[in-house]
C-alpha cells in the first residue's frame, strides 16, 4: 500500500573491523542543542558507528552543569540557557545506549581549560609578561594540592554521571611559554629537578590525574602529546588508550605507540572539521589504518578510529550536512573487510545511503550531481 516498505526476508551476517568507531563532536566552540545531538545519534547508528566522543568544554565555554561546582557553568557557559544539565546528559546517553552508543566525555585539561577558571578560582596559572606582570592566565597550575583536590571531586562526579568505562583527559596543546613565565612555578620545577623541561611537569601532572581516573575505576584517553613527552611514556598507566591527531608521520606514531604496548585511536586522517572542494571522502575513504610496520600484536593494539568535527566553524545550522556523507565513508572503513577498497564502488553505495540517510531526515550533502 502508499508509504509502505516491503523487503524480501533476508538473514545477515555481520560484524565490525575494529570495535571502536568513533565521531567526535565539540561543543565548547559551539552550543549544540540536545535534539541536535540526538540526531546527530541517529546518523551515527545508520553509519554503523558506536562511539560519541564528546569534548564537552574547553577554552571557550564551560557548559557542563556540574553538581559539585555549579558555578563552572554558572560562569563558564556562554549563557545560563547553553548549559548541559544533568537532565540532558542523562537523555543524551539514554538515547545513545538504546542505538548500541556509548558516550566518552572529554574533560581536556591541563590546557584548553580558560573556561573552568571562570567559575574555579586558584585554578589556573597565572601568566607573567617580561616585565613580570600578571597578563591573562594559562594552563591549570599543576604545581598547587588544591588543583588535584579539585580534580578529584569534579571527576568522581564525571565518573558517576557518565557510565562508560572510559573518560577522555585530553592532555594536548599545552602552553608552556606560560607556565615558565610563572616565578612560583619556575621555583617548583626547579625543587622537581625538571630542569627546564617542561614536558616533564605536563608529566607530572597527567600521572596524578590518570591516578585519579584510576582509582575511580575508568580507563583514560589521552591525546598523543601525552605518548609524545617521551618522559611520560614510563609513567602512563598500562590501558592509557592513546589518540593519533597530528597528520604528520601517523603511521611512525602508529608504530611507535603500539611498539609500547599501548591501545590506539587514529584520527589524523579524519578531521572532517577541514573542508575542501570535491569529494574529499575518498581521501578518507582510502585509509587503511593498519598500513603501518608492525607485528600482529601491534595491529590488535588499534581499537579503530574516529572522525573528528571541531566545533570553531560548525554548529546546528551546519553540522549535519558536513558530517555526513563524509563520514559515512569513515564508517565503512572502520566497520568493513579491509579488502573492500573499490572507489567506484563504494560511490555508488555511498550515493545511496545518502539518499536514504535524506529520507529518513537527516541533511547529509551530495556527493556529486544527481538526485534522490
Ligand atoms: C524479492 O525477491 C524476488 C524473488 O527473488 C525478487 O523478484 C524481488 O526483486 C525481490 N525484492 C526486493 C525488494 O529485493
Ligand atoms: C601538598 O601535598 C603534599 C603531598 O601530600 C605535601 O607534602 C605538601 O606539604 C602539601 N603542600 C601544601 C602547601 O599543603
Ligand atoms: C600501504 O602503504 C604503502 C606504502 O606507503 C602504499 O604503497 C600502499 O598503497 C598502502 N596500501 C594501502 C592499502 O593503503
């Protein structure tokens, strides 16, 4: 009959690459309304993915309404109305588990934090110009027990309100300039024997926290800076899960990270936030993450990957016809045969799904001329 659909009885025998598959969405840079969230849920279960990864605050606005701390969003948001309140956390997860989701919250620190220290006095470093004045503030001050009280408190918080197993710590593009502007931390390197190396109080500072994160029974992500401050690598926990973003050398890092037994998410090739002209999802289309000189047990070390769209230029009005088809095609790549690799292929698929993704009402763009 009209608006019915018929399908011939059909058994299907499934199942993913890798087991994490991951869209990444910032709403720091921009508020993202929870029904555009939702939906943004909806696409990703039609694209096979089962990771959120949500960088929920940074520099800019802080609008996760925190129990502990209220006045982090209080102060931190860009308005009382852009705010995440339990209420919405709770319904965005929900949602998600119901299409087979988990949600990773990301509370990058110790930089990306200049909202935080709207609301959280004594938290952030204080930056000294060369005429040591105070100018503006950096990075969360690493050095003060306070920091680590507050840490502490504001994650068994996180770790209760949000179930999965994991919690992303950031850890990436940290200003040091900053911190080795600041006398009192100029001192507390020196009384750490630092030297002037200030990858090593970075150092310092995430193993206190993965401790944190550690005794709260989750498992970390981090940045691949955190890898990087080779100092580090002694100290990370065995499990610290570690994010590829540098598209420089990914496949070295690729092999570096897993030569030190640690998991991996890749998303170098995958920041979709980058827009070009013409069809730019072959490029990630064509992406074989396991394309790097290693062992088998490395090659199990890659969990999968994750496209990432940073919220400087998107929000709900464009979101969803950036996202997707694009990553669409990230999707497949994670979830099918490594095999499967035919361009013309899979353009002709892809050009299907996105008129069914159309249908279904999400405004995923052409992949070229035609129609649905
Ligand atoms: C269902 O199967 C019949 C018989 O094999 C075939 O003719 C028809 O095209 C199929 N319909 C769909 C929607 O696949
Ligand atoms: C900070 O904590 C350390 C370790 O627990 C302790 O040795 C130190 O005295 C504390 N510093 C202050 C200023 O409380
Ligand atoms: C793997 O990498 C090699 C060397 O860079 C390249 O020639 C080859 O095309 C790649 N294969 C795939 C499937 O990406």
């Amino acid at each position: 009959s009209f608006g019915a659909f018929t399908i011939n009885e059909s058994s299907i025998v499934d199942s993913p690459r890798f087991p994490y598959r991951g869209i990444l969405i910032d709403t720091s840079r921009h508020y993202l309304s929870v029904k555009t969230i939702l939906k943004t849920l909806d696409a990703m279960a039609f694209n096979k993915f089962n990771v959120l990864h949500w960088h929920i605050v940074d520099d800019q606005s802080f609008p996760y309404q925190s129990t502990t701390f209220p006045q982090l969003s209080n102060k931190g948001s860009y308005s009382p109305s852009h705010v995440y309140t339990p209420n919405d956390v709770h319904m965005v997860i929900e949602y998600a588990r119901l299409r087979g989701i988990r949600i990773i919250p990301e509370f990058d620190s110790p930089g990306h934090t200049e909202s935080w220290g709207k609301g959280q006095k004594n938290l952030l470093t204080a930056c000294y110009s060369p005429e040591q004045r105070i100018q503006g503030v950096g990075p969360i001050n690493p050095t003060l027990n306070t920091t680590y009280a507050f840490l502490t408190s504001i994650f068994t918080e996180v770790s209760k309100v949000f179930p999965d197993q994991f919690i992303h710590l950031g850890g990436d593009e940290v200003n040091f300039e900053c911190w080795a502007s600041n006398p009192k931390i100029q001192n507390f390197m020196k009384k750490k024997g630092f030297g002037e190396d200030y990858t090593k109080l970075q150092s310092f500072y995430m193993l206190k926290l993965m401790n944190i994160i550690a005794s709260l029974n989750k498992v970390p992500i981090v940045w691949q800076e955190v890898f990087d401050n080779k100092a580090q690598v002694r100290i990370l926990i065995p499990g610290t899960v570690i994010q590829v973003w540098k598209d420089v050398n990914y496949f070295e890092e690729l092999r570096l990270i897993t030569a030190a037994g640690f998991p991996v998410i890749l998303s170098a090739p995958w920041y979709l936030d980058w827009i070009s002209y013409g069809q730019d999802w072959r490029k990630y289309y064509t992406v074989e993450p396991l394309n790097f000189s290693g062992t088998e047990k490395q090659k199990k070390l890659i969990l999968g990957g994750e496209a990432c769209l940073w919220g400087e230029y998107v929000d709900a009005t464009n979101l969803t016809p950036r996202l997707w088809p694009r990553a669409s095609a990230v999707g497949e790549r994670l979830w099918s045969r490594g095999d499967i690799r035919d361009l013309g292929d899979a353009y002709a698929r892809l050009t299907r799904h996105r008129c069914r993704m159309v249908k279904r009402g999400i405004e995923a763009e052409p992949l070229f001329t035609g129609y649905c």
